[in-house]
C-alpha cells in the first residue's frame, strides 16, 4: 500500500530527512541528530531534526492549503516539541493560506503553543476529518444531514 501511495504521489509525499535519536523515552537530550541510517539497534526517534524542520518550512511558504495531521515528535516532552513547533510556526505565518488541524494531538500541541488563533480550523477528529475532505461518508453527519 505504502508503494502504491508514493508512486501515486510522484513525489508530492515529503518525508524527514533526519532525526532526534535516543536510547529512553524520556525527556532527556537525543544522544543525537542524524538521518535514520543512523538509529541504533537500541534506539528510537522521537522527534525530525533540524534540516527537516527547516526543510518542511521551505515547502510550506508557498503551500496554499494545508491539512495537518499529527505532531512531529513527542511534543508534550520539552527535548522533543521542536519539529511539532516548527511545523506549528511555519503553518502560522502562511497568512493566505487556508490552514487545518485535524487530530487530537496536533490540536493539542496548536493550543499548547499558542498558534491556535493561527489556523482557519481546528479539528480533533483525525481520522474522520481525513475521511471527510476525502469525500468518504460519514455515519454521524448522514444521520444528522437526514434530519
């Protein structure tokens, strides 16, 4: 499925190009930064790295739509909020741009770091709100649209 998306994609699918590395899930500093060759068996990520922050905020300069959907890294630890920061500065400079949270963790982190006010729309739904801007029906609106 995953094959089938990206060459369906043809490149519009942008990916993090490094990574926060550690051997805890804890909020302690990454043992370090680097792209994901370079994870230790005993390692996890919690967090995009620098060059992706900045990558990702490259490409959202000229978006004009963006649907955000799930945080960055483990944002309610302080070491690893950095990627879902950047993402939620980024998304709130986009001052033409029609902007959606869609997600109970990425609406949380919008609010916890005060870009909330910065989005056209905030939603906890995640998946049903992925599933509606898809077009899919939606059991709870057909109920009430046939009121």
């Amino acid at each position: 499925l995953a094959k089938s998306l990206l060459e369906e994609a043809k490149g519009k699918i942008v990916l993090p190009i490094d990574f926060a590395f550690t051997s805890k899930f804890a909020n302690e500093p990454a043992s370090h930064v680097g792209p994901i060759t370079d994870i230790k068996a005993d390692e996890m990520s919690l967090d995009i790295g620098p060059k992706s922050i900045e990558m990702f905020a490259d490409i959202l300069e000229t978006a004009k739509t963006v649907v955000w959907n799930g945080p960055m890294g483990v944002f309610e630890m302080s070491n690893y909020a950095k990627g879902t920061i950047g993402v939620c500065d980024a998304i709130s400079k986009l001052t033409d741009a029609t902007t959606i949270v869609g997600g109970g963790d990425s609406a949380a982190a919008a609010i916890q770091f005060g870009y909330a006010s910065k989005f056209t729309h905030i939603s906890t739904g995640g998946g049903a709100s992925l599933e509606y801007l898809e077009g899919k029906a939606l059991p709870g609106v057909e109920i009430v649209a046939n009121k």
